[in-house]
C-alpha cells in the first residue's frame, strides 16, 4: 500500500481530516506533515488578537498520523474488503511550545505494539525543528465488514 492510498481510507473530511502528506511509513513508524491555516475554524474566539492552537487538535493531528494512517498501513492486506473504524482510546501529551496559525508541523510516530486491533504509539510533533509536544497515543482499529 503506497502513502498516497493510506490516505484514502481516512475516515476523516474537511473541516476535519489533518493529515495533508505522508513522508514515510512502514510496519513500525509514520511521518507526515499538515498545515495550520489562519482560517480555521478554532482560531476564532480562541484568544483574541492572539489564536494558538488549540492542544487538542495538535493531540489529534498526532493521533491521524500517528495512529490512523499507521493503524490502516498496518491491516493494508485486509482493508480493501473492510471498513475501518478508528477510535483514541488514551493519550498523555506533554506539551512545550504554542503553533501559531500558518505553520506547518510534522508528526513522528513509533509502534510501540499492535496487537487485537489495539495501537500504541509513541509520537512527537515538530514545527520549526523544534520539538512542541510528544507522548503515547492508543487507539483501536477495527474492521466492519462492507
């Protein structure tokens, strides 16, 4: 499965999907890139005269690469007859520096383990070439027959 069809299975659409290119992903790791523009919908209202990113859409940025694209790359023999459903089940994010609107950021994530359909990841966010958050994601992936 190449990056590119990854990225078809996303159960995710605009104003929602924050995965805009996969770089790199094999059975252990994913990287991929997505930009913060200005006007999304969460900068408004969220400080005033002064948007940040809210920290829970970089936790989900990191859990659409981190999890959904690996957790799809991962069952890739058996999801063009299966419907993936995707769901976080935990997450502890540390965070270390605000993103700004315009910035693009990066995503690293490695397995930790897959195992009945439960993905644990550990994953970092990078704008700049600065470290702003990191952490351990789980998620399940399960497969609905069509």
């Amino acid at each position: 499965m190449t990056k590119e069809e990854v990225l078809t299975y996303l159960p995710y659409s605009h104003p929602f999907l924050f995965v805009e290119r996969l770089e790199y992903i094999d059975e252990e790791k994913v990287t991929g890139y997505y930009t913060l523009h200005a006007d999304h919908y969460f900068y408004q209202g969220h400080f005033v005269n002064n948007p940040v990113t809210p920290g829970v859409i970089l936790t989900e940025i990191m859990a659409q690469i981190g999890l959904a694209c690996l957790g799809i790359y991962l069952v890739r023999d058996t999801i063009a007859t299966m419907q993936p459903a995707i769901a976080m089940t935990s997450s502890e994010v540390n965070f270390y520096h605000p993103v700004l609107p315009g910035e693009t950021v990066k995503v690293t994530a490695e397995k930790v383990y897959f195992r009945f359909g439960k993905l644990k990841c550990k994953t970092s966010l990078w704008s700049n070439e600065r470290l702003i958050c990191d952490g351990v994601l789980s998620g399940m992936i399960r497969q609905k027959t069509v």
